[in-house]
C-alpha cells in the first residue's frame, strides 16, 4: 500500500471516532419539564371531580342519523345538590348544563368552519352524567346534520375527547 493509503484510513477512522462522539452527545440528550403548565382548573381554582379521557368516542346508530355512547365508569363523589360543578370537554367549559342530585346535563356544541371561514357543520352533543352509588354513566348523544358526524369524528381523530367534571364557581 502506498503512503496516501494510510494517510486516508487516518482520516477516516478520526472522522469516525468524531461522528460517534456527535452522536453521543444527542443519543444521551433527554427533555423535561420546567414550571407546571397552567390549566383551566388551576387558572379558575377548579377541584376536578372525574375525568373521562375517550380519545375518540365510539358511537352507535342504527339509522345513521342518531348517534349514541353509553359508558360506564368507576363511582365518584357527586353531590348537585350542595355543590356547583362545571363540564369541560377537552378544557373548554360548557355554558348550558344542569345540574340536579345525582346528574349532570349538558350540551356542547363543537363549530366546524371550512377553509374560507365559513360555518360548514355544528355537532350539537348531549351529554348525560349519571352518579349512582357504585358507578358512573356516561351518555353522550348526537344527531347527524350537515355531516356534523363526519367531522366530529375528525375532530377526535386530532384532538381526542377529554370529559371533565369540576367543582367550583360558576
């Protein structure tokens, strides 16, 4: 082998021991969290009650005009009569529920606007919260106009389904 020969295997196992110390360095990197994210709940002094977390809701319809989920859950602490609560679903607070002894009543209207800005579709939800003594249902109905299904179920498909139940002021 002639001298350049050696002079090139050189230069590339120094360019290899520099190419995996650089990969070292972001092979052993790791992220974390700094500070505690504000959330809706401790932005309003909000006690979370349950927390229903779907990621995409699984409806039932027979006649693909209403749709309907029936979940059961584990028993919380539920009390309308002594307490005020609120519902937020994926942290935005629902403005129309009622609120009796052992339920939870509310509507929550999720807007869809196409491209130019336009309102295309609004799913309009009913969501019913039983609290019985050993269990907790969930109902959550809807009915499909303007193809409010279709893009409901985009919706999730991105953002998931997140169903919470706070105690706090109204």
């Amino acid at each position: 082998m002639k001298w350049y020969s050696y002079l090139i295997c050189a230069v590339l196992i120094v360019a290899g021991i520099f190419s995996f110390i650089s990969l070292q360095d972001i092979w052993s990197q790791s992220s974390s969290v700094v500070g505690t994210p504000i959330t809706i709940e401790t932005q309003n002094n909000y006690e979370l009650v349950c927390k229903f977390d779907y990621g995409t809701v699984a409806f039932e319809t027979e006649d693909y005009v209403e749709y309907v989920n029936t979940s059961a859950f584990a028993h919380y602490e539920f009390d309308g009569s002594k307490n005020d609560y609120n519902v937020l679903v994926n942290d935005n607070l629902l403005s129309d529920i009622k609120v009796s002894a052992g339920q939870i009543e509310a509507k929550c209207l999720i807007n869809f606007y196409s491209t130019d800005g336009n309102l295309t579709s609004t799913a309009d939800l009913d969501i019913t919260i039983f609290f019985y003594d050993d269990s907790t249902q969930v109902v959550i109905s809807m009915t499909n106009e303007n193809d409010s299904y279709a893009y409901l179920s985009k919706y999730m498909a991105n953002n998931g389904f997140i169903l919470k139940v706070v105690k706090g002021s109204k």
